[in-house]
C-alpha cells in the first residue's frame, strides 16, 4: 500500500516539475530614468529561459512613444550540465509628451515584462544638458557671425560647422531661419578633416549670407541635427538649435545718397545697341545698364528712375535679377533695359547716372557714375519730304494761277478766222478740256491721292501690325499722326491718345503702350486689330473732309 501511494507522489511531482523548469523570468529597466521630450531613452527588456526565443510585442509603445530603432543579443551557458538561455532587447524611444509616462507590460509568448515609469520633461522645463568630455563627443555643431553690430541691409556671414568621428544613421540637418532678414545659402558646403582634444573630426562647413531688413534687436535661430550613432550600441544625437542676437544699426543719419546700398562694391556699365552717336529724329535707342554689387543681392538694389527730356522720352523695362556666388562672395547682378525715343532734331545729352552707396569695409560714403551721352538726332526723311512736298505745292499753286490769269485779261471774244480749218476747231476745244481736268485734279489732289509720305507710313504700319512688332508699329504710327495733325506736337502714344476721339483706335492704342511698356509679362498684342481701327478711321475722315453741304455729320469724329 505504502508503495503504491509513493508511486503516484513521484509521477504527480515529474509530471509539475518542466512547469517550473521552463518558467522565464522578464525585465524591463529604463536609461536614463528621467528625460526631456525629444530626447532619446533606452528600454532594456532581459528574457531567460525558453521564452527567450520569442519575439516581443512593441505594439503597446507606440501610444505614447516613437521607436527609433532596436538591437537584440542573445547568450547561451551551460552549468553543471544544465543549459541556460537568455536574450536581451535593447529600444530607443522619445516621448511624445512630458509627464510620467507608464511603459506598459511588453508581450514575449506566453509572458510578459512588468510594467515601469519614466519621468518626461517639458522643453521649457528641461535644464541644459551637461556637456561630455570632448574626447566623448561624436558629433558636435558650431556657429560663427562675421560681425553683431552690422547696418540695416549689410551682409552678415553666418558659418555651420558638422563634426563627426563616428558612424551616422539616419541624419537630419535642419537649417538656420531668422525673421526679418534675408537669408542665401552661400555655394555648396566644405568638406575637409580636423582634429580637436586628439580626436579625429570630419568637417562639413556651410556659409549664409543674411541681410537684417530692420534695424533694433535680431534673432538668428540656428541649425538643428539629429542621427543615430552607430557605436556599439546605437544611440540617438539631438543637437537643438541655439540662438544668436544681433543689434542691427539703422541707416547713419550723415549719409546723402538717394538710396541705402551697403556693400562692399557697386560698379556701373551700360551698352547701347548703336554705337553711332548720330540718330534720325523719331527713331529709337536702346541702352542696357548693367548694376553690380559685391555683397549685397540683387533683390535689395533699389529701382532707379530714368528722366525723359523734352526732346526725348525714355522707357525703362522690368530689371532682370541674379545672384551669383564668386570667389566665395555673393555678388547680385541687376540688368535694366531702357527704352529712347528722340521726338526733335538738334543735339540732346542723356544725362549721366549717378548712384551714391556706402561702402561697408571702409565705412565711406563712395559714388558710381555712368558718363553723359550726345545724340546727334538728324531731321527725318518724313519731314523733309513733307517740307519738300509743301514747296511744290507753292509752285505747282503759282503756276496754275499763271495759267488762269491770260483767260481773265482777255477783253474780246476768240476770233477764229474764216480761213481756219475744221481741226483747229477740235484741237482748241481738246487743249481747253485738258487744261480743265488737270487743275481740276490739282484742287483735289489732297483728298483723292494721299500724300507719298502718307502712303509710306501707312504701309510701314500694315507691315509692323501684321508681323506683330509693336516697336515698329509704334513708330509708324507715330510718323502717321505726325501727318495727319501737322500743327500737333506729338511725341509718344500718350500726346497720339488726346487727339483722338475715336474710341476703338485710341483703345488699340493703349492695347500697344501696354505691350511696349508694361512691367507685366506675357502681354500679348494683336497687330491686325490696330491696323483694322487705323484704316477705319482714315477712311471716315476722308469722308468728312470730302462731304458736300454746310451741315455737320450726324457723328463727328473731331
């Protein structure tokens, strides 16, 4: 009896014992146990035993934690012939908020981990971090300004430096910003080697240029960095960005030029598309002036103002702008093309061009000059022509008064002698008849045939308006108008539109100022359609001029 109930004791304890034998023991610590967010902590989870081989469930962290990256080692031993097992998972996380947060209980097969705390501080709460020897230090972050005290619009050189003596994952570079300025990556960055506290460092340096927009107090917030260095165990580098103040003077009170332009050069040029310096009068010119400047960009050169005179006007076109990096110095480049229109014959200077700027390595006031230019404008074949054609006129008018004159100073009817034959009668008659058609013809002359100079700038205009060129279009239509009201001083589309009453042509004629000077692009201009209101209105003046009858037409045009 005793014997059987000792069996059944011996089965029941070997049939519990691999229970017992099996059961794995988890931990969960964490490191460091308080932190701030943002900042990188690590879970260290240790599982024995056969659940070592189990995978663990991270599902539950990513609630309140952001899993940056993960290391797994495992260990076998044997003692006493007894084989032992254990695994070791190493987790990155960051906080998503501060607080005490509770790490939930983990999940490896059949057990889990005990739960635990970590204490997450605000940003605004967090103290500095204490710096590690250099010797320690993987990676590090420096920044320089060339100076603290600039003026309002002066260059600014703000350099990054990147060391690194380690192996970098994951690599984050997030610029520096400021409000308030103007700020241009300066080329690409530097690469080269170092070696600081006898450690090996490789150099990644980057340069801005930043042009403070106001004067008083500037805040340049810089880069932040972030990576996983790979050291054995990986672990996460948070460099937050630091602020550097700048106390940014304001415009000296001392200095005469028109317009603020701090650099630390400013050269002028210009180029005419002629280099002849005698022009016909009505005729164009086209000048291009090129401004550059070392250490200020080109979106802060002030826009200059180009004066017509009384014998010219002067059209400028949007400037075209470009920044470009020279020998490590920024250097904007300011193209301006304008526009000259010489309305009167004579000599006629293009003033000079004076820009006053102030010189930041010397801290001088200095000033660059374009030189003046005379223009020769000759008088222009349509006013010659027209002068011409007002001389034969005269004489063409003298002569047919000549020929009136003997027909009225004749006191006695024509006696045909009565020898005279039958074709001298005929002859007489054909010779008076021509002599009728043809002063006839001269009186009409200018409402029947159009003046050549007429006729050639109406042609020049066809031509102009049905190529599109509304540079063309405009002088021949100018030279048009200068016809049709010689008594007029007409010297650009504006003086055209107030003679004007006729509201389709004067339409298209603000259609083609648009197109010739307007600082929008993409304008388009459709020549046909002036060309249309031009030879409509020319054809209903004709017609007025040419009515019979006292009375006014239903519809004046004037």
């Amino acid at each position: 009896m005793n014997k059987y109930w000792l069996k059944i004791f011996f089965l029941g304890f070997f049939a519990f014992f691999p229970i017992f034998s099996v059961h794995a023991e988890i931990t969960a610590q964490v490191e460091p146990p308080k932190v701030s967010v943002g900042e990188t902590f690590r879970l260290i989870l240790t599982a024995e035993g056969e659940q070592s081989d189990k995978l663990p469930d991270l599902t539950a962290l990513q609630e309140h934690f952001i899993i940056v990256g993960t290391e797994r080692s495992m260990s076998y031993t044997i003692v006493n012939g007894k084989a032992h097992s254990m695994q070791q998972w190493v987790i990155l996380l960051q906080a998503k908020e501060a607080g005490v947060i509770t790490i939930p209980a983990i999940q490896f097969g059949q057990e889990k981990s005990q739960e635990i705390r970590i204490e997450v501080r605000g940003e605004q709460e967090a103290t500095q971090p204490v710096e590690e020897p250099a010797h320690d230090e993987k990676v590090m972050l420096k920044t320089e300004v060339s100076q603290k005290n600039p003026f309002i619009n002066q260059q600014v050189i703000y350099t990054v430096k990147l060391y690194n003596s380690g192996r970098l994952l994951d690599a984050e570079y997030h610029p520096p910003h400021v409000e308030n300025a103007l700020i241009i990556t300066l080329g690409d960055a530097k690469h080269y080697q170092t070696v600081e506290n006898g450690i090996h460092y490789v150099v990644e340096e980057q340069q801005y240029a930043i042009f403070p927009q106001k004067s008083g107090k500037l805040t340049i917030t810089g880069p932040a960095f972030n990576a996983l260095v790979y050291d054995g165990v990986p672990r996460q580098v948070n460099i937050r960005p630091k602020q550097t103040n700048l106390a940014v003077k304001p415009i000296p009170s001392n200095f005469q030029g028109q317009y603020w332009l701090p650099a630390k050069k400013v050269t002028l040029h210009d180029t005419y598309a002629s280099q002849d310096d005698k022009i016909e009068e009505g005729s164009t010119l086209i000048r291009t002036v090129n401004i550059e400047t070392v250490g200020l960009p080109a979106q802060l050169v002030p826009k200059l103002e180009f004066i017509a005179g009384q014998s010219y006007s002067a059209y400028p076109e949007p400037s075209i702008e470009q920044n470009v990096i020279r020998q490590g110095e920024l250097v904007g480049k300011t193209s301006i093309k304008v526009t000259y229109i010489f309305n009167q014959a004579g000599e006629v200077t293009i003033p000079e061009l004076k820009l006053t700027w102030f010189n930041t390595d010397t801290r001088q006031e200095e000033t660059a000059v374009l030189p003046a230019k005379i223009i020769h404008v000759a008088q222009g074949a349509t006013a010659k022509q027209d002068v011409n054609q007002n001389k034969l006129t005269a004489t063409n008018g003298h002569r047919a008064d000549m020929r009136e004159e003997p027909p009225e100073k004749e006191q006695k009817p024509l006696q045909v002698p009565a020898n005279s034959s039958y074709w001298a009668w005929i002859l007489a008659i054909l010779f008076a008849l021509a002599w009728l058609l043809t002063l006839l013809l001269w009186l009409f002359r200018p409402y029947l045939f159009p003046s050549r100079a007429k006729s050639r700038a109406l042609k020049r205009l066809k031509i102009a308006c049905f190529s599109n060129n509304p540079a063309l279009a405009r002088d021949a239509l100018l030279a048009w108008a200068a016809l049709q009201w010689p008594d007029a001083e007409i010297l650009n589309l504006n003086d055209l539109q107030k003679l004007i009453h006729d509201q389709k042509l004067k339409k298209q004629c603000h259609f083609l100022s648009q197109a010739l000077y307007s600082r929008e692009k993409g304008i388009q201009w459709h020549g046909p359609e002036l060309w249309q209101a031009v030879s409509a209105y020319d054809i209903r003046r004709f017609k007025v001029r040419s009515g019979t009858g006292n009375l006014p037409p239903i519809n004046p045009i004037h």
